[in-house]
C-alpha cells in the first residue's frame, strides 16, 4: 500500500486536508501530522478533532513536537509517494523556504526537499504580500510545488463540495495519483 504524509496546519481551509485525508485514506496509508493552530482550524471551520481523524482506516497521527517520528527521517520518508501540507499556513511556507524546522511538519517537509520526494503545498492566503510570494519562489526553487486553493468553473460546479474536489483532485494530479474528482476539460 502507497504511504503518504498529510500535514495540515493552522491556515483557513481545513476542508481541503480532511478531504484529501478521506479520499487518500481509502487506497493508501496516511500518516497524519496536525499542528497545534490546524487543529483549532479543523475543530472552528469543521467541527473534527484530531482523535476522530486518528480513527480513520488506514490513518495514523503522529504529534508535530515528536521530531523522533519515522517521518522525520530521509530513509524511512523516501518511501512515501509524496508530502502534502494542506491548508499550508503561510508561517509553515516561510519554514519551508527558509530551511528552519522546530517540528515535525517542517521537519519532514525539509527532508522530503533533500530526498526529493514530491512536497506539494497547498497555500491558503489571500491577498499575497511580497514576503509570501518571495517564499513561494524559494520554496518551489527548492523542489516545492506551490498550490494556491483556487478551483477551476470549467467544469461547472454547482456545489462547495465540487468545488473543494477540484481543489484536491489538482492536489492528487501533482502526486500522479488517479482519482475521479472533477470532470477533466475537454477540447
């Protein structure tokens, strides 16, 4: 079974992680990193906490202080399909630009830079200043793949989940996993 890293921190747009972590979680393990202001987001704009999360099939949480966790290391990480940070906060981006890693979720999106395992960051602001798009340059310089939350309306969404799905389908599509999320445009 793919593994992959979801991390979700403290920026607005927590539907995204736990719609990825429900569709990743019925074909992959997931492991499940939440930072001390994503699970105040997930509880304020979802009403989840973490512990209902942990219980998911195929899903384990580790804590964002254990920096002893498999996840922070190279060896144990370059078996992952890919890291995911979503929503990412725009102080986790700037970690990630700038090399720092106090915790977990910057730790392994550190490592997953040096291992060059595919790290997709699902940025959550609006608008940019130019401090988060000088970091969105370095981080993707560095191997990032910067993702704003911003859905396509070619295939005519009619509803918030669709649009949340297309948000996540892109996410997929950067990992090259298959999903049937959105309808695809068609020429």
């Amino acid at each position: 079974m793919n593994k992959v890293l979801l991390c979700i921190t403290g920026a607005s747009g927590a539907i995204y992680g736990y719609r990825l972590l429900e569709v990743l979680s019925k074909e992959h393990r997931v492991d499940l990193v939440v930072s001390d202001s994503g699970r105040i987001v997930l509880r304020e704009e979802l009403s989840k906490d973490v512990s209902a999360l942990a219980q998911m099939e195929n899903v384990s949480v580790y804590e964002n202080r254990d920096l002893t966790a498999p996840v922070a290391s190279g060896s144990r990480l370059i078996e992952y399909r890919g890291v995911i940070v979503a929503p990412c906060s725009m102080s986790t981006l700037a970690s990630v630009a700038k090399g720092i890693n106090d915790n977990l979720i910057h730790r392994a999106c550190e490592v997953a830079l040096k291992e060059r395992v595919p790290l997709v960051l699902l940025v959550r602001e609006m608008p940019y200043s130019k401090v988060h798009i000088s970091n969105m340059l370095e981080a993707q310089e560095a191997g990032a793949v910067i993702m704003p939350a911003s859905p396509g309306f070619y295939h005519r969404p009619s509803t918030l989940q669709e649009l949340v799905d297309f948000v996540v389908g892109k996410v997929l599509d950067a990992l090259r996993i298959e999903h049937g999320l959105y309808r695809r445009w068609k020429a």
